[in-house]
C-alpha cells in the first residue's frame, strides 16, 4: 500500500481520509514508457510454455532446426504498437514482389502459402531466419494465430543469400541480391550486417538502384561478438552502409535497445525488433527473437505498401516516405498507417495526414483505465459530499435549521 501513497500529492484541507485511501487503491500503478502510457509485457504469461528462438545461422553439421510446436494466446506488442488497420484500409501489399535475401523460405509455412516464388534452393530454410522474416514482412492471417504481417497480401522472392547453415560472405549475399533483382522484386529485404563490403556486393547494389529496388538493411548485428569485453565502438555494417540503403534498428516495448547490441555509426529508421514473435519453416507454432536482422521484416513489409498503394513513387522516394513520415526520434521511428496515408508537400518539408496525428497504440486494457477514472471521480464525488455536509449540519443545528438571512 505504501507505493501507492507515495504517488498521491498530499491531501487538501477538508478531504476525508477515506477518500484517499479510495483513491489510493483504485488509481492503477505500473511501469511507463517515456510517452507516460503502460509499458506493454511482450513476454509469454507464466502458464505459456516459452517460445523456442529464431537464430541467424546454426554450427557446422547441425541438424535443421525443429519446428515449433507452442502457440501463442495473445497478441503480440509489435503488433499492437503498428496500428496496422488504418493502412489495411487503403492496400495490403496486392501486387508487389519483396525478395528475403536469407537462408531461405519455406512455401509451405500456412502464413505464406501460394505467394512464395522460390529461386534455386531459396525454398529450402534449414535455419528458419528467412522464413520468419518473411511472415514478419507478408505473413497472411492463420486461425489460431493472433498477429499477421504488415503487407500480407504481397508476394515473397525466396533468396538464399547463405549457405545451407546460414553463414553469410559478401560475395554470397551479392550473387543473391542479383537474382532478386533479375526476378523483379520491388523490395529486397536484406537481414545481415557483414564487417566489409565487396566488389561483388557494391556491384549488386548499384544494379539495384538501377533497377529501382528498394534495399532494406540492419544498421548493425543482433549482437556483440567481443567476448564480453565491453560494447564495441560505432562502426558501419554492409550492406546498410552503402548508399541508397534504408538502414534499420531495432527497438523494444519500453522505447530501449537491448544494452549488449553493438550500435552502429547511422540508422536511418527503427522498427519493433525485441522479442518479436514469427513463424518458422516447420510446425504450426510460433518463435521469438530479437535484434535488427528482424525489425527489416517490418519495415521491408511497410515498404511493399507503400510501393502497392503509391506506384509510382521510386524506391528512393518510397524510402524517403518511410523515414519523413516516421514519430521523432533519434532515430525515427516506423509509422506504417502514416507512410501510406500523408500527404508529404515536397522534400523536406512535415508530412500532413487526414489521420489524427498520434503516437503508437499501447496495448489495450479492457477498459480499466476508464472505469478507473470514473470510479475516482465518483470517489471525488463523495468527498466533497461529505465536506459539505460536515461544514453545513453544525451551522443548520445552531440555526435551529432556521434559513439564513
């Protein structure tokens, strides 16, 4: 009880104390994000078996990852904090081709089924990454799962961009990037951060500028591999280091990033990207993760409704769109329904929307906000109630209850 006193300013002259104690048990106390609303728990409830965790790559001669056997109950907080009705209304991705340069896609995942193209050996994903960025970017709705992606009507270029363990060179991801272009995708969603480019790597990003495909890129790793000596120095990471590039961090529900992640030189937009909840390649369950590599599935996802509902925008006008209309920040932050909706008036220049401007949506409280907020003005109520009754009945009985002149 003592927390709750500790918030309450002390009490004016004339309020009865069990008035406060009222107020004192029924105003709600938890944990805030800096905009002041209930910090949202992304993390299964204790009767919920914990979710297995997507990796990047996995050790020479392991076995395919498992599938997923838990589901998840509720919806997750990446989901909430998009607010992707309002885009919905307007397209869901219909007609635009977003290449996954990873370790694969797997078509038979019921979230992507009919909308994956593979090419070569993209449709095989012994890691599981890709195919869970993809559900993150285009995953459609599946009964018994509470959250679907943010173009889920877009279609899927598998890419390899690895080897069959996901390990990743410059030269691998180049080669890849090339046939996601050849194959016309508008968007190639690319989730790896390598220490150095390539001649073959700065070859591929070139034709796709030239071809006008939209790059998405993690500004950094999902992790530090110093051997715990301490967080590397800002440094650059390819291919979000090279130009034309939209490169991304992550954040998680309470605006933070994870305090071991390596921070890169620049980003130019943030995304959802702790404890993110996907799909896999096998199973009907769900997985988590965290890091950059995954909040590019959001934004490639953003990028394709973007690219559908305006197409005549250039991939470097889409990626322009994406960060003007994003909520400030140190590095802005992904505004999906915004990105398709505002009206921007030239370069530069603040994004205008028929759309209320509005911060991301918390996670709903079934309503205990309001009925705590009308339950203490009812209190309130009684209060001065009482204070005037307590200030009138002695004046009334020396009066003799006389009216007063």
């Amino acid at each position: 009880m003592s927390e709750h006193f500790a918030m309450l300013p002390r009490r004016a002259a004339g309020t009865t104390l069990p008035a406060v104690l009222l107020l004192s048990v029924l105003l709600p106390v938890g944990p805030a994000t800096a905009a002041g609303r209930p910090a949202a728990d992304p993390s299964p409830s204790a009767s919920q078996a914990p979710l297995p965790v997507v990796v990047n790559e996995l050790a020479d001669n392991a076995p395919c990852r498992p599938g997923s056997t838990v589901t998840a109950r509720a919806e997750p907080w990446t989901q909430s904090l998009l607010g992707l009705d309002a885009a919905w209304a307007l397209t869901r991705g219909s007609g635009t081709v977003v290449a996954v340069v990873d370790t694969g896609v797997d078509g038979a995942a019921k979230a992507l089924s009919g909308r994956v193209t593979a090419v070569g050996d993209g449709g095989n994903d012994c890691v599981g990454h890709g195919t869970f960025v993809a559900g993150l970017a285009v995953g459609g709705p599946v009964e018994g799962l509470p959250f679907t992606g943010v173009a889920p009507q877009a279609r899927v270029l598998a890419v390899r961009g690895t080897d069959l363990r996901g390990h990743a060179t410059a030269d691998s991801v180049a080669s890849a990037l090339q046939q996601a272009v050849a194959g016309g995708a508008k968007v190639a969603v690319v989730p790896f951060a390598l220490a150095s480019s390539s001649l073959a790597l700065d070859a591929a990003l070139r034709s796709a500028a030239e071809h006008d495909v939209l790059v998405v890129a993690p500004a950094g790793p999902d992790s530090a591999t110093n051997n715990g000596e301490g967080a590397p120095p800002p440094r650059d990471y390819w291919p979000a280091a090279a130009d034309g590039v939209l490169s991304v961090l992550d954040f998680g529900a309470d605006g933070s990033r994870l305090t071991e992640a390596p921070e890169p030189k620049h980003a130019d937009l943030a995304a959802p990207g702790d404890r993110v909840v996907g799909i896999g390649p096998r199973g009907d369950g769900v997985l988590t993760g965290s890091g950059p590599s995954l909040a590019v599935g959001l934004v490639g996802g953003a990028a394709a409704l973007v690219r559908s509902y305006r197409p005549g925008l250039t991939a470097a006008q889409t990626a322009a769109r994406l960060t003007a209309t994003a909520f400030p920040a140190d590095v802005p932050r992904l505004d999906v329904a915004a990105a398709v909706s505002a009206t921007v008036a030239a370069p530069g220049a603040a994004p205008t929307s028929a759309r209320p401007a509005v911060l991301p949506r918390p996670v709903s409280d079934g309503g205990a906000r309001r009925r705590a907020v009308a339950i203490t003005l009812g209190a309130t109520g009684v209060a001065v109630t009482v204070g005037a009754a307590a200030w009138a009945v002695p004046r009334g009985r020396r009066r003799g209850w006389r009216a007063a002149h």
